[in-house]
C-alpha cells in the first residue's frame, strides 16, 4: 500500500523531525525563514519545503514584512492530534497510578527490614 503524501493530514506532517522542530521555535512567536534556516542548521530551501509542507496541513501561516516571510504557528491545526492522544490519557494515568502504588510497596517493605 503506497504511504500518503507527507501534506495529506497534520500526522503524516508532524511524522518529520525537522517540522517538530519547526513549530517548537514557532511556539515562541513569529521568525522568518532565514532565522529558522539558521536554528535547524539545515539550507534555506529546505526550511521553505518543510514550511510549506506544515502551512499545507494548517500547522503554519505566512505572512509578508517587507521582503521577508515570516513565519508563525496555528496550533488550531494540531487540534486532530490533540484529541487522538488524549485518547491515551486514562492509559497513561493508570499506569502511573501502579507504578505509584508499586513504589510505595517497595517503601513499605524497606521499612519493614
């Protein structure tokens, strides 16, 4: 089965490193491309095609400043994601809440020598 495209939805777009990266620098406000070029230490064209992939799915909006673009994050579009593992999350707070109980045992039985 052939894999979808990379800008077909936010999942297959997050899938990348580099645009992980990408919407954790946008976390803290708008940059243009050469200064995200410069954080990811990775060529300009290939920041623009990782943006570009992110602003397709709705992760990124672009904006003109004079003669750059800068770049800011729309976590609207992360909202997919965010409901799907949250789907996880009665998963993960049982198995704190043994692991928790686990600990305390083990604490227990150390008193106890």
């Amino acid at each position: 089965m052939a894999r979808a495209a990379t800008t077909s939805d936010v999942f297959n777009a997050i899938a990348e490193p580099r645009r992980r990266q990408i919407l954790v620098l946008l976390r803290e406000g708008e940059r243009p491309v050469t200064e995200l070029s410069h954080e990811l230490d990775l060529p300009q064209p290939g920041t623009s095609k990782h943006l570009r992939v992110l602003r397709d799915v709705g992760l990124v909006r672009d904006r003109r400043d004079g003669k750059q673009r800068v770049y800011g994050l729309d976590a609207r579009g992360l909202k997919a994601v965010h409901e799907w593992t949250g789907g996880f999350e009665q998963f993960w707070s049982e198995s704190f809440e043994r692991l928790d109980a686990y600990v305390q045992e083990l604490k227990h039985e150390r008193q106890e020598e």
